[in-house]
C-alpha cells in the first residue's frame, strides 16, 4: 500500500513541476525568444540613440523650416559628431551595419532587421513587423 502511495505522489509530483515549467514558458516565452526580444530592443535602443544623436546636432526647436546644420552624410559621420551617447550602428547579433539613407535635406531613413513583431500601444513610431523595416523620420518633427 504505502508503495503504491509513493508512486501515486511521485507520478503527481513531477505531472504538477512540468505543468508549472510549461505554464512559465506561456507566460514568459522560452529562453529563445526572450533572447530574441533582448536583441530587438537593444536594436530599437540603438536606433533611438541615432535619432536622438542627429536631433541634438541638427534640430534647432527655435528654427521651424529648417536644420541648423545638415544631416550627416553617414553614422560614422554622426558617430565622430556625437555628443551625448556613443553611437552603435551594429546589429548586436548579426554585426552587419543598421542603413541610414537620406531621403532630403530633413527627412532620413533607419532600417535594421528584426527577430519578432513589435505592436505596443507606447511608442507607436516603433512598431514594426518581423524582417527588415524601415523607419522614415523627419528631423524637423522627431518621434
């Protein structure tokens, strides 16, 4: 009897421990998609960086139609210009570049390659799918 009282609890011991690690994994993700989540924030940390590296060199809040000075050319450009956080312009995974493109004297583009879809209700600018995407800014009107 007391053997078959043992199995029983053993048998509902570890029922109830891989019920709970599957229900952690639900709740959290799996140690592989936190990771990719880690990658894509420290991405969206980067770009973020970029645009607010760009907005203090050339936005001037007190001149409305134009820059103080031009858009640099490239992010080493910006990088050597920097003045507040030091620019990376790395993929933290991968090491291949983010592209910055200038589209006109105001508005640039930053494209980088993301793990996972980002769809937050704070920071809508910063929404974007799985994939590459691309985010259109306009200095004079940063997000």
């Amino acid at each position: 009897m007391t053997t078959r009282v043992h199995t029983l609890f053993s048998v509902g011991s570890s029922v109830v421990v891989v019920a709970a690690v599957v229900w952690g994994f639900v709740l959290v993700g799996s140690p592989a998609t936190t990771r990719l989540q880690r990658f894509d924030q420290q991405r969206l940390d980067d770009l973020q960086t970029i645009v607010r590296e760009i907005q203090s060199l050339c936005h001037d809040p007190d001149i409305k139609d134009k820059l103080k000075r031009p858009l640099p050319e490239t992010l080493e450009e910006l990088a050597s210009l920097a003045r507040h956080e030091r620019i990376d312009a790395t993929d933290p995974e991968t090491g291949e570049s983010y592209v910055y493109t200038i589209k006109d004297s105001t508005t640039y583009e930053l494209c980088a390659t993301f793990a996972l879809e980002r769809n937050s209700d704070a920071q809508v600018f910063w929404n974007h799918p799985s994939g590459k995407h691309c985010f259109i800014v306009e200095a004079l009107d940063p997000p």
